[in-house]
C-alpha cells in the first residue's frame, strides 16, 4: 500500500492559491493608485495571472468590474477610487470658497473707503491744496475706480 502524500499537495497548493490571490489583490490597488484604467487583461498582466482565473474568483471579479466601471467612463485620465471627490467633500469646498469670497468682497469695500478717505483728505490739506505755497508743487487728482 502507498503512503499517503496527499496533505503536502493540498498545502502546496492552498499557499500557491493564496499568493496568487495577493499577487492579484496588490495589483489592483498598485493600478488604481496609479489612475492605470483597470480591466481584467491590466490585472492579469501585472498580477502575472491567468485572465480566466481572475473571472473565477468572485470577489476579485467584482472589485475589476466596480473599478472599470468608475474609471472607465471618464474622457480625462482616471482618477484613483480613493483619490475622487465625493459630493459631501465638494459642498464643503464650495462652503468654503463661498466664504473666502465674502471675506475679500467686504475687505476689499473697507480697503475703498479708507483709500477714498485718506484722498479726500489728502486733497483738503492747506498745502497740498495752495500751489502758491513755497517749496510745494501742484500735485495731480488722482482717480479712484469704482468702490
């Protein structure tokens, strides 16, 4: 009777199967962090696996086809899954550009009426305003935009 070697075989090839299955995983995040479009032949290539062997694991399947999916319709180079805008994080952006915005609107008013104060000053001095006084030379208006 043979002994049985059976086990050794089954662990060989349960360690291949799962170092495959990371080969395979690590490509996926390496071609989405790249913005690399992810299909089944760019994993296959960069994992160095069988393309029919990635469609017969369900899980990674999935994660190909979502993935495709999301970088696939974009006329722009693909943005990384983790890496694209989500519309809570626009609305923030935009709250906050919105915010800036008044903040230089109203600076910008008060900058105008101090400048427009300090020239109307400027122009009622006794000398700037004499161009007979000695040692003084007539200065020219100056225009102010609109405020």
């Amino acid at each position: 009777m043979r002994p049985d070697n059976t086990k050794p075989i089954i662990a060989a090839a349960r360690r291949r199967h799962e170092l495959t299955r990371a080969k395979a995983i690590q490509a996926l995040r390496e071609l989405d962090h790249a913005g690399t479009p992810v299909t089944f032949h760019t994993v296959a290539t960069a994992a160095a696996v069988s393309r029919s062997w990635l469609y017969a694991q369900p899980d990674i399947r999935a994660e190909i086809e979502r993935l495709r999916e999301a970088t696939g319709r974009t006329p722009t180079p693909p943005i990384p899954a983790s890496e694209r805008t989500t519309e809570s994080s626009a609305l923030a952006r935009l709250d906050a550009a919105l915010k800036r915005n008044r903040e230089l609107a109203e600076e910008n008013q008060r900058l105008r009426r101090q400048l427009a104060h300090a020239l109307g000053q400027l122009r009622h001095t006794p000398d700037a305003s004499d161009p007979t006084a000695p040692g003084k030379r007539r200065r020219s208006s100056v225009t102010i935009g609109p405020c």
